[in-house]
C-alpha cells in the first residue's frame, strides 16, 4: 500500500509538473509589434484648423499635417521640400499618427504623426528606397522593477513601448518578439546572464536574427503614484557589454508611458551612433559553426611491378581537399538579389560553393562561401566584377552600388510645425 500510495503521488506531480510547463507556453506574455513595415515616419506636426463642422476641420487638420509632413520628409532626405498634389499624397500616405488632438464644434487642435509608404516616397523623391541597415538584431527586453527581472515572463510596460516603437527611420534592423509561445521560455532574465555562444546561436537562428541587443531599464519609485526615475543601459551581445546610458524621470505614475517611449527613442539613437562607430561590429562567436570537411582515406592500391603506393607516384601535385570559409555579408533588397548575388560569387574561379546561411529581406544577409585560395585573392576578384568590398580577412562585406539614400538620418524628435 506504501510502495503504492508513492507511486500514485509522483505520477501526480508529474502532471503538475507538465501542467505548469505548458502552462507558462500557454497563451500571449507580451505584445506583438505595432509597425515593422519600415515607413518614412515624421512626428510631432502641430495643426490648428477651424471649419463649419468637427468632422470638417479634423478632415481638414488631416489634410494640412499631409502637406507639412511631406515637406520636412523631402528636405531631410535632400529633396528640396517642394509641395505634391493632395492626391497624390493620398496615394503615399500609409496612416496617420494621433500624439494628441482637440476637437470642438467647429476647430481641431492636434500634433499628428505622419506614416509615409517607403517605396512610393522613395520614387517621388528619386532615391534608394533600402537604406544602409544593420544586420537583424535580436531585441530582448529587460525591465527591472522593484527588484523583480522581467523579460517575457509577464506582459510589461518596456516590452510594450519596444511594441509601440516605429523602426522605420532607424538603421537599426530589429527583430522584436512578441512574447507569445515559446518566448518566454527561450528568452527571460536568465537568459541575458549565460554567455555561452551554442545556446545563444540556437535561440538567434530560431528569431532569424545575427546578433543581440538587450535595452535595460531601472524603475524607481518614491512611492506609489509619485514620481518615477527610469535607468536606461544599453547593451549588446551575449557578453551583455555596456553601450551607453541615461536617466529619465516624470512627476507621477501617469507618465510611465511617456517615459518608457522617451526611454525608447533614446536608446535607439544610442544603438545608432554604435553602429556608426563599429561598437555593434560582427560576432564571429555567433555564426553558425563551419561544416566539417569529409575525411578521404588513403588509397594504398599498389603497383604490381615496383610496389609503390599510389600517393608515391602521384606526390604532391593533388589539389587540397579543403578550401578556406569566407563569410560575405551582402544587401538582400529582394528575393531575387539572393539568388543574383550568390551566382555572381559562384562564378569566381576558385569559389567551390556559396550559400545563404541567414537570409534578411529588406537588410543585411549572410553567405559561406568556400574558397580554393587566400581571402586576398578573393577580395581583389570580387572588386574586378564592380563589388564595393570592406573588412579583411575572411568576413568582407560587399556592396554593389552606393546607396543614395543619406546614411545616418537623424531621428525627427522635435519637428517644427
């Protein structure tokens, strides 16, 4: 009855137990992202318009943040900042942005955020609709508050403004979880703390992503609706090194959301000016790693006359049986670009194979390539065939043209009205 009466009890834990795994699975822990469309964004266009209806000024105060938004647009990205037709802003314009809006019987106050499609703006203006973007950059979220770290083990606020930011005006190419599934199974605060390279390339693979970002914030509390002082780190990769930081703060509980967004738009400024300065630079640690080459048995056929082996007769005029691996970071504007690129590489004497190993449309992609000769070599063969080549040994990034969109653009923080 003992031996029993234990049996029973740990095949009822067991099912505890996997009751609670699937449980922590089950069911969203976060918010998926809001916009990843990668829009031209301008924010902050104050309008004043007063007609004989509220539906006809808020129309009307639509219609003005249009025409001041596309003017600051076209002057940021050097196109003069000359006036379209109203239909044909129709046409571009992919949403409209309420930051905060009055409206009465016959007036609408509002500063409006303006969302501009990318590729239809890209040809009106005559320039590259694909940026310089980094390469996908995994986003894991840290809040800390009240000393308790969280990630995706519950829904909250920083999670949520990372949600709520716009990507398209930033280099930035992020991969934002949304926290549903496995999430927060593979991604938690214990996670950020293990450095090693094999689990953190399997989780990086499964999000598509070459790299990790973690955006850490400290909330303070003076006490419960008071004031609130957030800590804001920045950092990077599974070493978790320090980019940079700041300190924001708000008088009450209430403008948690405005200091979070605040929090957001910083920290991503500071992941930009790192890019710019090599400080998010490649990982080799994290690149998946190389296959390994077949071995080949000697042959020890002999001849029947002098019994000499067959390497003997043939000495060392066999080619090696390894080449070097070479990473080539690339643009991958479209599919077909893939494909393009990876035929061009083949085509160089001496490459034995090249393939896409992480695949970003829209960014930065990654492929091996195997090469019968010094990474030197290939460098100077791939500049011969128009490439714009950078970085040395065997992680070159190629280019095919220089983009003509401005690098770097500065993020409209505080647009004029």
């Amino acid at each position: 009855m003992r031996v029993r009466t234990l049996f029973s009890s740990l095949a009822g834990a067991a099912l505890l137990l996997g009751a609670g795994a699937f449980a922590q699975i089950e069911g969203g822990r976060g918010v998926a992202p809001v916009d990843s469309s990668g829009d031209f964004e301008v924010s902050g266009v104050a309008v004043d318009v007063a007609a004989k209806t509220a539906d006809a000024a808020r129309l009307g105060g639509w219609r003005l943040a249009q025409r001041k938004a596309w003017v600051q647009l076209s002057r940021r990205l050097g196109g003069g900042g000359g006036l379209i037709s109203d239909g044909t802003l129709d046409q571009i314009v992919s949403g409209i942005v309420v930051e905060n809006e009055q409206i009465g019987p016959s007036r609408y106050i509002a500063k409006l955020g303006v969302l501009f499609d990318r590729g239809r703006a890209a040809s009106i203006l005559g320039i590259s609709a694909y940026s310089d973007r980094s390469r996908p950059m995994l986003v894991v979220p840290l809040q800390v508050s009240g000393g308790v770290e969280t990630v995706f083990e519950q829904r909250n606020d920083w999670q949520e403004a990372w949600a709520r930011f716009r990507t398209g005006n930033s280099t930035l190419d992020y991969v934002r979880p949304s926290g549903n599934g496995a999430d927060s199974l593979l991604l938690n605060a214990g996670q950020i703390a293990r450095p090693g390279r094999g689990w953190w390339r399997t989780v990086i693979d499964q999000y598509g992503a070459s790299d990790i970002l973690i955006p850490v914030v400290r909330l303070y509390r003076s006490y419960p609706g008071g004031p609130i002082i957030g800590v804001f780190q920045a950092r990077h990769g599974p070493d978790n090194s320090l980019i940079g930081s700041f300190t924001l703060r708000v008088g009450s509980a209430a403008g948690l959301t405005q200091l979070l967004d605040t929090g957001v738009t910083r920290m991503d400024a500071l992941y930009q000016q790192a890019l710019r300065s090599g400080a998010l630079g490649f990982d080799p640690t994290l690149a998946p790693p190389p296959a390994p080459e077949p071995e080949v048995a000697p042959d020890t056929a002999t001849d029947d006359a002098g019994g000499e082996t067959l390497a003997e007769i043939v000495g060392d005029t066999a080619p090696a049986n390894a080449g070097i691996p070479v990473t080539l970071q690339f643009d991958t504007p479209s599919a077909s670009s893939v494909a393009n690129t990876e035929a061009l590489v083949r085509g160089i004497p001496g490459v034995r194979g090249a393939s896409t190993t992480s695949l970003a449309l829209g960014g930065l992609s990654l492929m091996r390539v195997t090469y019968d000769g010094d990474p030197d070599a290939l460098r100077a063969a791939l500049e011969v065939r128009g490439l714009q080549v950078t970085g040395s040994g065997q992680t070159l990034r190629i280019r095919r043209a220089p983009q003509l969109l401005p690098p770097n653009l500065p993020s409209d923080t505080n647009p004029t009205g």
